[in-house]
C-alpha cells in the first residue's frame, strides 16, 4: 500500500522508477491524482508495459517518450471545460494531454477529468452512454 492508502502494483513502480527524474514527478502525481477520484481504482500494466488506471474499464494510461508524458483518457465523451486535452479532441475512443518537461498539471482539472469518466464507467461506459442519446 502507498501512503495515500491506495494498492500500488509493482509493474507499475518500476515504469516509473525507469524514467528521468521529472517525468517520474509527473507520473507519480497523475498516480496519486486518479487513485484520489476513487478508491476503488485499479492499477496494472497492459501492452507488456503501459501502466493503465482502471474501474469497471479503462481511465487512464501513461506513456512516457523523450520529450513528454502522455495521459490517455479512454472516454470521449469526457468534457474538458478548463482545456487541459491537447489532443485526440475528434478521437471515437478517447483524448489525450501531453505534458513536457517545466510544465505544471492543472491538478484540479485532471482530477475532474478522472471522475467523470469514473462516473461514466460506472454507468455502464461511454459506449452505452452514447447509445442511449
């Protein structure tokens, strides 16, 4: 258990420990921002690699390159009303931000962002929810 009381999977400690210094900052915030949405979030590792946020479906994923961290988010129904997305704005599946090196995350937002799509996961996912409008 980490100190915020959430289950951290190894798999995923050891993404985040393999990564330059403040990508591993931002990593670590993205964790502690969607275990904090709700405590019944799952992480694990899918891809062979990929660290994935999960409950009753995907959240989110992180995937660090060279020069930033992506933070997918699996709904596209997910509203953005502060404009943290940066891409995949016409996506069918879901939205991305993209974050470099001397940025900040907009704390607040995300986790606003996190919950929302919680919610639509446990109504069933976005896919039904855009079924029935």
């Amino acid at each position: 258990m980490s100190e915020t009381g959430f289950v951290k999977d190894p798999r995923v400690d050891d993404y985040i420990d393999a990564l330059p210094d403040w990508q591993q900052a931002f990593c670590q915030e993205v964790r502690e921002l969607i275990h904090a949405a709700d405590p019944e979030v799952v992480e694990t590792i899918k891809r062979t690699v990929q660290p994935y946020f999960v409950l009753r479906g995907n959240i989110a994923a992180l995937q660090a390159t060279k020069d930033h961290v992506n933070v997918f988010l699996y709904d596209p129904l997910v509203t953005d009303p502060e404009g943290i997305i940066t891409a995949g704005h016409d996506a069918k599946t879901g939205r991305q931000i993209s974050i470099y090196r001397g940025e900040t995350i907009n704390a607040r937002a995300l986790s606003g962002l996190f919950r929302e799509i919680i919610e639509h996961n446990r109504a069933g996912g976005w896919r039904k929810l855009s079924a029935g409008s």
